[in-house]
C-alpha cells in the first residue's frame, strides 16, 4: 500500500473504514488522512454512503462540514488536554459508559432502508429490502419476559421494534409465490411440529 | 471440509450416553428433539398461535388432537387471506373460503421426522447444541427454556420453551448472528389436554362445496435435472428435489406459468431451497439480496440462461455462498 | 458485526480515538464526521426545533471529546456516544421542560435506543431546500446502486447493511479477500462519485 496514487490510497481508505487493515497499514492511513484534504472529502463521501445505504433519513439536510467547523471553533477553546501518550490508555478505574450489548449495533439496528426501482423499469415491481428484521418484544404482562433467564443469558434480550415503515412496500408476487412454497415444502426441519408447521401456515397469509 | 458422521442411537424413552458426553448445561440434542418431536404428535391442544416477524404479526387458531395412529390438526387463519388448513398426518388441504377453493397435497416432509433423526445420517448435532437456560412460566404454563446455538455462522440459533410435563413447544424465537431475536412463533394462549371433539375436527377436512386443486408436482432429483453444488454448504444436506411445470392446474399456486425446480436443503433445523427456472430477460430484472423481515431471506442470481432464486430462514451470507455454489453439470 | 471478529468497524473508531487522546484533534473530526447524521437523526427524535437539535448534537461531541480519555476500548465507540447523547438530550430538556417547541411525547430512558422512538420527523424550521436536498442524496445513492454490477452491489450490501467481515463476504461470494476489497472499494467509488456534487453544494462549502 503506498500513496503512489489516488485510487489505490482511496482503496486503503475503504479497507481502513471497514477494520481490514493492520496496525501499522491503519497508522499510515490515518497520517495520510489527517493531512490530505482529498482523502478526507473521500472518507466524508463513504461515511454517507454507508449512512444513507442503511437508512435513506441519514442522508445529510444540511452540510455536515459546518457543523464540524462549529464543533472545532468549540474545540480549539476548550482547556488543552492532558496528553496520553501510549497506544489505548484505558484508565481501569473509570465508569464504563456502555449500554447493553444488543444496543451497540448500529448497522443491525438502523431502520430498514427501502431501496426502490425507480419507476418505469418493468411491470414487477421488485422492491428490495435489507436491513435488520428487529422486532418487538414489549410484553403486556409486564417487564422483561425473560428476566428469569437473566443471570444464564449473557445479553440483556431487550429486543426493540424496527416497524415495515418509511414508505410503501411494494411485494414481488413471484417471490412471494417462491417463498410460499418454500414454506410448504420445505419443512425438512427437526422443529418442523408443530412451531415450524403452524408457523408456516400462520405466517403465509402475512401481508397479503 | 468433511463432515464427521456420528452414529446416534436414539431410543423413545431413553438415550444412549456412551456415545457423547454432556458439557456444563448442555443437555443432548437428539434425545431432546424426539421429545419434541413426540409431545407435538401425541398432546391434544387447542389454542391461538402469534407469528411475529419483521414488524408483521400474523395469528391463527389451532386444533390437535391424535386419535391413535393418526394426526388431525386444523389451522384457522386470524389475519391475512381467510384460511383454514386441515391435516392428516402428511396430508394437508388448505381451503379458501373466499374463493372457493381447495389445494390437497402431500408434505413429504412432515412424514420425515423421526426417521431423518434416527438416522446415521443425523449430524444435528454436529451443527448445534442444545443448552438448557432454565424455566419460565408462559402461556400459562410452566416451561423449561432451551437455547439451541450453531457452531458457525452460516445458520441461526433458536430459544426454545417446552412445555414441562409434555415437551410441546410452546414458544420458538429464532435468532441472528448476534443473538437478537429475528421472529417469534408463540401459543399467546394454550389449552393442553382440551377436550376436542374429534369427530367435528375430521369433518373439517370435508371438501364439499370446494373445487379441489392438486398441484403438479414431479419428484426429480437435481442430478437429473442437471445440476449440482460444486461445494457442499457445511451442515445443508439435500432433501428432496421437485420439478413443477409450467402449466400447473392449480390456480393460486406457485409456479403459475413458469416451469421450475425446487432444490431442497436443510442441516436438520434450518431449511434452505433452491429455485432454478429459464432465465426471461423481461421479469428477471436484478439479482438482489432481500430481507422481508424475520428469518427469512431470499436471493437471486442469474447463471447462464438460468435465473436462480434462494429462499431460507438463514444469514444472507449462506443463501449467498448456495447461489455461488450452484452450478450446471459439466 | 460480531464482536467476536477481531474485524469490524470498531478498529478504525479505536485508531481515531486513540490517535486523538494522543493529541490529535483532527482525528476527531474524522469520527465527528462519521457520526454527526446519526446522532442529529437521534436527537431528532426527542426534539423539534431544528437549532436545539444541532445545540445538543454539538455538545455531546464536545462532552464526548472531553471524556474521550475514558472510553474503554472493550465496547463499541458508537455505543459510548450514544449514551452521552441522550444524557445531554436529557439535560438540555429537562432545562427547557416549558418550552413550547420541545416535542412532548418523548420517552427517553435506559432502555430507550433510537429505533424505538416515534417516527415523527423534526418540525419544518429547516427550509424546503435543506429537506429536498438530503432526499437528493437518498436518491442518488439509490440510482447510483442500481447501476452497479451486481457483485460490486452484492458486496458493498454485505459489508454496509448487512455487517459481514471481509473474510466472511468472501466466503459468501467464494472469492479471494482481496476481491472482495477491491468491490466493495470500486462500489464506494461510483456511488460517491454521484454524491460529492451534491455535498459540495449543500452550503457551498468546499474542502
């Protein structure tokens, strides 16, 4: 990996963003980031590409550049900080400011980003839909379903709901069709009855 | 890589523990299946199902009894297209009210279970282990809580609530990679041991006033078909392989119009299929990963002059690593 | 992403937060600019008013900075961020409980996270331009994915929505690691082509 030229360097770029690079490959990199206008415009562009791929209410409304601005103007006002010189310097002492494991997730968790064929292309419309299928796990009977299990489950099972909204969904009919009789035939599973069975007959009509 | 054949010798009422050694909570797996297995066949039940998955939820009512050898159960849609399903041991017949009609089939699939089990082919565990988490009431009832971990990343874990006395699951929650709950298959409300009237119960397989409907469906093998994965996907044995014509009789069935293969996988939890048809330039727009919520996930691939579609209540990654395995016999 | 793989996005937070509290500021513009949507989408959710929610976005980075030296390094930076945003959100409100602009029907508590809130989106202060704008970008990105081919698609997706390493993109799409790199890279690429433009004209900022 050397700086030689832009796109192999935008490449580092893209690799170092998605954790893939050593140590010593994800130090040059960020020299090179903190230093290079253009590399940092590019890691600005991914970041939102990213964003925005998972949920399209990420995409930017106003510049993201101004708002850094203000914050730096803030910043350079603030008392100098001791520096700690060493690589991760974690104080043992401090208060873990964590939330429950299932929280710290963002990509898993951020709404469902509807990505549409643009109009005119064909008379099916294919929608296709990724993202988390999160659901819901509030209980009327109260707090915590699984709070028994606590001590034995490792995660807080605090599930949160990621609702089929932001848009209409428009279904496939074919896939549809293909995922009905997967559910029919294919029930060559150990949980098969009944979850699976009445799951299957249950769930078919969802949406129709 | 191979896969380790184990033998497991599974008897109803007992298990074999020389062959496996029991770690800290980890209760075996087989022995717990058929007990499952078991309690679904043999508990008389009624009550109301909940199927939560991706922000849907759909409900039914439900109705089991076991009179002898056989199994009657009637499923009555709550939301969704009005629905009931009937069913004798492997034969099911889906009627629709609204129309009229009636489609009778034949699930090989629920006639497996046990024998896929009792078979030295069964490898479950290879895949999976069973860990017992506790107990909790639910449903009204007192039910001991399992969780059923994958050794990889190529298919999802379970929680599992067995009713105590009996075994009958009474909830299943599906997980992802990360543990989170993907949907959830629950009774909201359960009557075990129910009265049920038989009789009335296997009156509602009665078609009358109903046109009937069978679907096509010829029994193939992908190798005659021509085709076959150039690698194994660890765990995922092939099943069953159906060829559907083109012209299928069955109005409301899959395959209307379009002759397709459907490749059956499954590593004994998880199932996975394969849908092979001629690729039509004009309806096959774009090969896509999709997640329609909750566990199941499809993908699309165009191979040559053949477009493929993969369906299974796996992580996108397997349904991927199917498509790319499929290929055309050399 | 599981944190069981040693990697995940998580690496590149560390190396930023690392490289800050060894004296760098600029590092932390990086992770600002990372972060700064998702934290105003999660204040919007508690408040209205368009200032307020850059008010309080703002100060959690700034709160954040200032504790920087107290992340552990066992837990996601994003999950750590989060937290302070919500403790300042809880702060700012709690000061202006009478006013009228600030939304009513917030639930903010521990067990809250973002995806659970109403849907509502902040009042109309932002001007039209600034809406249209952000819902250019939206379908930009979308136009632009939809001209990739499709395994540059295919990898990018498994990467950003559906979190997987590059070992195990690789597996999935059986290709070499380095492939699956150099798609997911060339996906980036052509899809930011399409959107610098339009950043760039947002407030005619350039870099």
């Amino acid at each position: 990996m050397n700086e030689l030229n832009s796109t192999s360097s935008s490449e580092c770029l893209s690799a170092f963003m998605d954790g893939e690079l050593s140590v010593n490959e994800s130090a040059q990199v960020l020299d090179r980031l903190l230093v290079d206008t253009q590399a940092k415009e590019t890691w600005h562009a991914y970041q939102v590409v990213g964003d925005v791929l998972r949920s399209a209410e990420l995409a930017p409304n106003q510049s993201d550049l101004a708002f850094l601005e203000k914050l730096e103007h803030r910043l350079s006002q603030e008392p100098q900080r001791p520096v700690v010189s060493g690589a991760r310097q974690f104080p043992v002492t401090d208060v873990a400011l964590v939330l429950p494991e299932d929280l710290s997730k963002p990509v898993a968790n951020s709404p469902v980003f509807r990505w549409k064929v643009l109009a005119g292309v064909a008379c099916s419309a294919f929608v296709i839909v990724v993202g988390g299928g999160l659901w819901s796990q509030t209980d009327p009977r109260g707090g915590g379903q699984l709070a028994i299990i606590k001590p034995v489950i490792s995660e807080v099972p605090v599930v949160v709901a990621t609702e089929t909204s932001a848009g209409p969904m428009l279904r496939d009919p074919r896939l549809d069709e293909l995922m009905t009789a997967h559910r029919q035939l294919g029930g060559h599973s150990a949980l098969q009855v009944p979850a699976g069975f009445l799951r299957n007959a249950t769930y078919e009509g969802a949406g129709r | 890589m191979t896969q380790m054949l184990r033998k497991w010798l599974v008897i109803f009422t007992a298990f074999c523990t020389c062959a496996w050694q029991p770690a800290i909570a980890e209760v075996p797996l087989n022995a717990w299946l058929m007990r499952v297995h078991q309690a679904a066949r043999q508990s008389v039940y009624t009550g109301t199902f909940v199927v939560s998955a991706g922000g849907n939820m759909a409900s039914a009512r439900i109705w089991h009894v076991c009179d002898g050898a056989q199994q009657l159960e009637r499923v009555e849609t709550l939301s969704g297209t009005p629905r009931a399903i009937f069913r004798r041991n492997d034969q099911v017949i889906t009627f629709f009210p609204q129309s009229k009609i009636a489609i009778a089939e034949v699930r090989d699939s629920l006639g497996l279970f046990p024998s896929l089990l009792k078979s030295s082919d069964s490898a479950i565990g290879d895949f999976y282990r069973l860990k017992a988490l506790g107990n909790e009431r639910i449903a009204g009832f007192d039910a001991d809580v399992f969780q059923l971990v994958p050794n990889d990343r190529l298919r999802y874990g379970y929680r599992v609530w067995n009713e105590k006395k009996s075994g009958l699951i009474i909830q299943l929650q599906t997980l992802d990679l990360d543990g989170k709950v993907l949907e959830q298959a629950a009774f909201s409300e359960l009557q075990l041991d129910a009265a049920v009237n038989v009789g009335k119960l296997s009156k509602a397989g009665n078609t009358d006033g109903y046109r009937v409907l069978r679907p096509d469906l010829l029994k193939t093998t992908a190798d005659a078909q021509g085709w076959m994965l150039q690698k194994e996907v660890e765990g995922f044995k092939p099943m069953a392989c159906y060829q559907r014509p083109a012209a299928s009789s069955a109005a409301g069935l899959a395959m209307n119009g379009h002759s397709t293969m459907q490749w059956m996988f499954s590593d004994g939890v998880a199932t996975v299929s394969l849908f092979v048809e001629v690729y039509d330039p004009q309806r096959h727009l774009r090969e896509s990963l999709t997640d329609m919520g909750g566990a199941t996930h499809t993908q699309t691939r165009r191979i040559d002059a053949w477009w493929v579609t993969v369906v299974g209540e796996v992580p996108p990654a397997t349904l991927t690593t199917f498509a790319h395995a499929l290929e055309r016999k050399k | 992403m599981n944190p069981d793989t040693a990697v995940n996005s998580q690496d590149s937070d560390i190396v930023l937060v690392e490289r800050t509290v060894a004296g760098d500021q600029k590092a932390y513009g990086l992770l600002v600019l990372k972060y700064q949507r998702r934290i105003q989408r999660l204040i919007g959710r508690m408040v209205r008013d368009v200032d307020l929610i850059e008010d309080i976005s703002q100060e959690t980075f700034v709160r954040a900075y200032r504790a920087l030296h107290q992340f552990r390094g066992d837990a996601q930076f994003y999950t750590w961020l989060y937290r302070i945003a919500v403790n300042t959100a809880k702060k700012f409100l709690l000061e202006l409980k009478h006013d009228p602009t600030v939304s009513e029907n917030f639930r903010v508590n521990d067990e809250d996270d973002e995806t659970s809130w109403r849907k509502s989106e902040p009042t109309t202060d932002e001007g039209p331009e600034s809406i249209l704008a952000a819902k250019e970008i939206a379908t930009v990105v979308n136009a632009a994915m939809d001209a990739l081919p499709a395994d540059l698609r295919q990898a990018v997706v498994l990467r950003e929505i559906e979190g997987l390493s590059y070992e195990e993109i690789a597996v999935a799409m059986n290709c070499p690691v380095g492939t699956v790199r150099s798609r997911i890279f060339r996906a980036r690429e052509a899809i930011s082509q399409r959107v610098r433009p339009l950043l760039d004209k947002q407030t005619g900022k350039r870099w």
